[in-house]
C-alpha cells in the first residue's frame, strides 16, 4: 500500500494561532473550574451550537450565587468573529460550516478570559465545554484539571422538540431540518460518550428535562459538593 496523506484543510492552514499563553498563574491560584455541557441545538441567527437547556437567567443565577466567571465558548468564539480580525473571519467560516473549531485555538481564546479575570474570580464556568475528550485533556494539561464536569441529560426526543421549537418557523423546512438535527445528536453523543467515560470521576448528570426551577437546584447542588471539598469559602449559604 502506498503512503496515505490526509487532505489538506483550507481553513487550518490559513487559520492564526497564538505563540502559545501562558496559563501558569491559573494553575498556581488554582480557582475552582466547572464546566457544564449538554445536547447540541443550533442558534437561528448565529448558526453556533449552544447548550440548549442552560439558559441566560440560569447562568446568571448560577455565576452570582457561587460569585464565578461565566465563559461560553460559543460567546468567546463570536467575540472573535465580531473583531473580524483575520482569524475571526476564519472562525466564521468554521461555525458557519458546523466544524469544530480548533482545541488549542478555543482554548488560548478561554485562557486568555481565565487570565482576565484571575484576580478577581473566586472560580469559573466554563459553558458548552469541552466538546470533545480531547478538548478537555488538551485544556487540562496547558491550564488545570477541571474540578467537576456537569452533564444535562435528556432524551433524543426532547433534544429535537425543543431544538425543532425554536429552530424552525417554516413548515415546508421542518422534515429537511429534522433529519439534519437527527444527525447533529448522533454526532453529538458520539463525541460526548467518550467525555462522560473519561471525567466519570468528576461527573454530575443532570436531568434536564425537569422544570428551569429543579435543574437549576440540581446544578447547585453538584457544585456546592464539589466547592466543599475544593475550596470551601465558595460556598454561599
């Protein structure tokens, strides 16, 4: 057999990346950092996979009781694209495409929010992070290990109701954009199954099909477990 070379990617040849950040005082003042993931749905006007059951008011709720940092890496990516600096017109055309962008290029992006913030954060939350197993190990080894990875869990059906809800208007579109959606779960816990294996340590599964009101006291109830043991003055009766 002959040498098989992969097919060179346009958008990663011409995609910037960094020198490389260092994270090192992150590591050293060793914030307590949650992430939180979920099933994948699509943002109408922005076309970016987001964590479909974790809403705005809940993030914010979350963030100020336990006094995190709130990171969605799909907030970090458009804030790139929004400079539209050369390497966020390329991110663009990632997003616009539904490819992952690169690990090390999302994650110089977290790192430098993390830096940000350090001296001011008592910790953060890391929305719709990581995507893939990789991701995570890549992030853990330039920053810190995660403290607790929380999970919302829901079926296959209510991933599609509720994502099919808010995606689509037109009822001639409803059965081309259902079958693509059905691809873009199967997708999603093919990557995702190998996550939950390998943080099975650290793992919180959330049932995400319960009212906004029970999951947002499940979700604080996981972190409140975790902060005890990791840095108890987070802990906010």
């Amino acid at each position: 057999m002959g040498n098989c070379l992969k097919p060179r990617d346009p958008l990663e040849e011409i995609l910037p990346r960094e020198s490389g950040i260092d994270a090192s005082a992150v590591r050293d003042a060793n914030p307590p950092i949650i992430c939180l993931i979920g099933g994948p749905g699509t943002s109408q006007s922005e076309r970016i996979i987001v964590v479909i059951f974790f809403s705005v008011t809940q993030s914010i709720k979350v963030t100020e009781k336990f006094r995190l940092v709130n990171i969605i890496s799909s907030d970090i990516l458009r804030d790139e694209v929004h400079t539209r600096s050369v390497k966020g017109v390329v991110l663009a055309r990632y997003m616009s495409q539904g490819r992952l962008v690169p690990a090390d290029v999302l994650i110089e992006l977290i790192k430098t929010k993390l830096l940000a913030h350090l001296n001011t954060a008592r910790g953060f939350l890391l929305v719709g992070f990581p995507r893939e197993k990789d991701q995570g190990k890549l992030f853990e080894r330039q920053v810190k290990p995660f403290d607790l990875l929380i999970y919302l869990s829901a079926r296959n059906s209510v991933l599609r109701e509720r994502v099919m809800a808010k995606a689509v208007t037109l009822t001639e579109r409803l059965e081309a954009s259902e079958e693509k959606m059905k691809e873009r779960i199967k997708g999603f816990h093919k990557m995702n199954k190998p996550i939950l294996r390998h943080y099975k340590n650290k793992l919180a599964v959330i049932n995400a099909e319960n009212d906004d009101e029970k999951v947002f006291e499940d979700i604080c109830r996981a972190i409140e477990k975790t902060l005890k043991i990791v840095s108890p003055i987070n802990v906010i009766a």
